[in-house]
C-alpha cells in the first residue's frame, strides 16, 4: 500500500471491558466504524491506545488482531517510542510491521533531553530501521518540546523521518515547519482544536481523537479544508467545537471512551492510573453529542 498520510487519521483507543481486559468485539466495531465513515488512516497504540498500560503480549495481540480486521482497507501507523533510545531501536526490531506504512514516535519524555540529544535519538533510530518514522511532539506530557531547527535538520538528513504529528500548540512553531520543510514531510496536527489553522497554512491533517465519535463529520470538514473550503469547513467545526473539548476535560482517553460508551461503540473503561468520566462529564457530552447529531445531518 503506498504512503498516504494527507487527510484524517484517527487515534484509536483500545477497548477493555468490565475486568479491563482488551475488548477485541468492541476494538472490531471501532475499526469498521471509523472505516465505513470516511476516515483515511488508521493510527494504533498511541497515547489515546494507552499504550503505556499494554504489556508486551497484549500489544502484539492488537497489532495482530488491527491487521486482521482492516485487512489492508486503510493505511497504518503504529506507535513505537520511549526515553531509552536503544530499548525504542530494539521494539522496532522485534515487532512485525508489515502492513503499516509507518512508526509513530513520541519526543523522549522525563530525561529533558537538549535539542542535540533530541537530534541524536531520532538520528540513532532512523540509521537502525528501514521503517518510516513520523515525529511525535507532544511537550505537555513529555515535558521536551522538539523545535523547527532540529525537525528540519532531520527531514532534511533522513528520508525516512517522514514527517511529524505536532501536538505543541504552538502554532508559530508549526508554521515555521511548515515554511521550510521538504516538500514531501508531512506537517500533521495533533490537535483536533488546530486542524484548520494548520491545513489552512499548508499542513496535511491530522491525526485526531475526536474522528473516532464524528468520523463521518469530521473526516468531511478536514476533506472541505484540504479542498480549500473554508467557510464549510469551518462550519462543521463550530459545530464540533464544543465536544473537543469536553473530550479532553477529564483526559484522554476517559473523555473519547465515554463519547464512544454514548454512541454504542466501547464501555468507558480505561486503566489506572487513568479513571472513568464522572457522571458530570457525561451529561455534558451527551448533552453535546444529541445537539450535534440533530445539526449536523
């Protein structure tokens, strides 16, 4: 399958049920849900799949078990990534990835590496794999904000460091990828709240969570933005607006796993050190997904 990321991908969550054991029936209806609504790939075992609470067994379950049900239908990412560089070269290595197109890896997190060391780690990993790597810049959980100068140095010495999901908030900073890059690294959002300022300056999309409630909905409005359609698209989002940020209001995933509970898709379940929506927050999204579903038809 060639390499496409331009558009929506989707972070999936991975499903538990009441003994938080995986859901492999509601991962299934995850899958094809998002499939058959228009979202253009698939990304597993990222933050929103709470990879940090999977052991080594489980992970490759659902490795195994994603490839299955998509079946070659989207194409996929897989989040590989730590603060032990070689430990990362190591489970890249060991891990079966045929069928995705890509690695997700995020910034090292707790040792606050300088921007040198940043450089040296993805350096280290790219000369170790033949496998595409997509940055993953996201310093509020990492604590390590990986700027313009040391991802364009990379894109520009590594060509499989393909590109970057962006997650920073900083729209200047990502503007300034933008700007310089090469032409064929993507510049993907990791902020369902920035998807159209960041297509608008000539990103490619995004990696979403909110995509996997409103995968038709949202799929369309980033579609409107690619296409240059800014009052359209800008519409869905207003109407959207709300439930992207009720979703993060407890965290994530509890706030994406209490929508999905909503639409019928998963139980809310996540693991610890993580806990459930509080019954405020799912009157709230509720409340918003009943207002957004008579809208948005």
């Amino acid at each position: 399958m060639s390499i496409n990321f331009h558009g929506t991908g989707v972070a999936l969550v991975t499903p538990f049920d009441e003994k938080k054991s995986i859901d492999f029936h509601n991962l299934e209806k995850l899958i094809n849900y998002v499939n058959e609504n228009g979202v253009d790939y698939l990304v597993i075992l990222g933050t929103t799949g709470e990879s940090t609470s999977l052991n080594k067994e489980e992970k490759n379950k659902v490795i195994k078990f994603v490839k299955s049900v998509n079946n070659n239908n989207k194409p996929m990412i897989l989040g590989i990534g730590g603060n032990n560089t070689d430990m990362v070269i190591k489970q890249i290595k060991q891990t079966d990835l045929y069928d995705f197109q890509a690695i997700l890896s995020v910034v090292p997190y707790y040792n606050r590496p300088t921007q040198e060391g940043i450089y040296k780690h993805f350096k280290t990993i790219a000369e170790n794999t033949d496998a595409n790597i997509i940055i993953y810049n996201v310093p509020c959980r990492t604590s390590s904000n990986i700027l313009p100068e040391t991802v364009l140095r990379l894109a520009n010495e590594f060509d499989n460091i393909i590109g970057i999901k962006e997650s920073s908030g900083n729209l200047i900073q990502i503007l300034k990828i933008i700007k310089h890059k090469p032409k064929d690294f993507y510049v993907i959002s990791g902020d369902d709240s920035l998807v159209l300022p960041i297509i608008f300056s000539g990103g490619d999309g995004i990696i979403s969570v909110l995509a996997q409630g409103f995968p038709k909905h949202f799929s369309n409005m980033v579609d409107l933005a690619i296409k240059n359609n800014m009052k359209e698209s800008w519409s869905i989002f207003y109407e959207l607006e709300d439930m992207i940020e009720l979703i993060f209001e407890e965290g994530n995933p509890t706030g994406i796993k209490t929508l999905l509970k909503i639409i019928g898709i998963c139980k809310p379940y996540v693991r610890l050190p993580l806990v459930e929506g509080t019954k405020k927050l799912y009157q709230k999204i509720l409340s918003s997904y009943e207002r957004i579903i008579n809208t948005l038809k």
